[in-house]
C-alpha cells in the first residue's frame, strides 16, 4: 500500500495557474483506501477548485492508475474531454501521476494534488503503518520478520545503538527500539544463537535508483 496525502489547495492553485479546464484522475486502490485520491476526494476537489473559477472537464478512478492497463483503459473511454482539457490533476500517488505521463498521448501538462509518504501495512483498524523501506536487499528472514532497516531510525543490522534505554529508541523515548523486539521475537523462537552472527554493510548498488524489472 502506497499511502499519500493531499498537498494544500493553495498549493494546487499556484500550480495550476494559467490552466482553467482540468480533468482530474484518481486512484481506485491506495488512494482510495488512506482517503487522498477516491470518489469522494475527486469530489471534493472539483467542487474546491470551480469555487476558484477552474472548468472541470471531466473526471475518471482508474483502479490502479500505476497499471498502464487500467489507466489507459478510462483514459480511453475520456478521450473526447481529454482532448477539451488543458491539464490533468492526479490525486495518486507519484507512480499515478509518473503513470499518466508515460501514457498521455495528448500532451496534456500533468500535476501531483498529492504527496507520496511511503510503503505501509494497514491493521485491521485501518490505521497505516511503514515496515518496509524496499532496500532490495531483505534481512527479515534473518531477524524474526522484524525490519531494522525501515524500524530503526539509524538502520541498524547488528543490534542497539549505544542510546537505547530500557527497550527505548533514544531518537523518540515513546517508541520500541527494533532490535529489542527483534532479540525478543528471537529469544521466543530459541533462536537468539544467529545474533552472533556479524551482518556486514548493505550492498547500496542493488537499492541504486531507479529500479527496472523487465518480465520475459
């Protein structure tokens, strides 16, 4: 799950200056889900901006605007009002907005109405939680399925910091210190013999930017 965030309306006013006929595209999954890019959010938003004199042509919700597939799939079926648009507002993450460009045929000018904050879990409250900072190199089969990398704020691979105090992160005293619950989740599985292990430096070259994976 990609969690994103609307960026502030002023902010999307400055951006769309000079540009009165938007079409705005939305995101049927992650944007949807942490409330930044639905139906109700397009919604919202095309009421906000012909309150300040913009022309809403039109408006679609791929399911996954990420997906060329299924963007240009409702790009297709909008083609008529595309062609009457000046810019597109993509209340998606940057891989939606990145999407769209890839795709756009038209020459359309592009702008993100959110901001992209990062890769979460969602709990069953439907709270939004980072694990994972996709550093191409995983180390959770080696500590409990815990990720230092993501959960402690220095990425540590071989146990605390010297400022942990009683399980405690020293950046922020409120939080778990990963590798105390990952000594504990260890000490559970009676498998605290693999933190003598010694991890070395992370191979930086395998998370260099950007990524490509080419399906044969």
């Amino acid at each position: 799950m990609i969690i994103s965030r609307q960026k502030p309306l002023d902010k999307l006013l400055s951006g769309l200056k000079g540009y009165n006929k938007i079409f705005l595209i939305g995101c049927g999954e992650c944007a949807t889900t942490c409330k930044s890019g639905g139906e109700e959010e397009i919604f919202k938003m095309k009421k906000d901006l012909e309150k300040a004199g913009k022309i809403i042509t039109g408006f679609c919700i791929p399911s996954a605007p990420c997906v060329a597939a299924k963007l240009k799939t409702e790009l297709a079926k909008n083609l008529k009002t595309l062609r009457q648009s000046e810019a597109v507002l993509v209340l998606a993450c940057g891989l939606g907005v990145q999407s769209f460009k890839d795709n756009d045929r038209i020459g359309l000018a592009v702008f993100p109405a959110c901001d992209t904050i990062f890769g979460a879990v969602m709990d069953a409250q439907g709270n939004f939680f980072e694990k994972c900072s996709m550093c191409a190199e995983c180390v959770l089969d080696e500590t409990a399925g815990i990720c230092p990398i993501t959960l402690c704020p220095k990425g540590l691979l071989n146990g605390p910091c010297g400022g942990m105090n009683k399980g405690k992160c020293e950046v922020d005293n409120e939080r778990d210190c990963a590798w105390v619950l990952i000594y504990k989740e260890l000490e559970k599985n009676k498998k605290l013999e693999s933190l003598k292990e010694i991890r070395g430096p992370k191979d930086f070259k395998k998370s260099m930017k950007p990524h490509k994976l080419t399906m044969k």
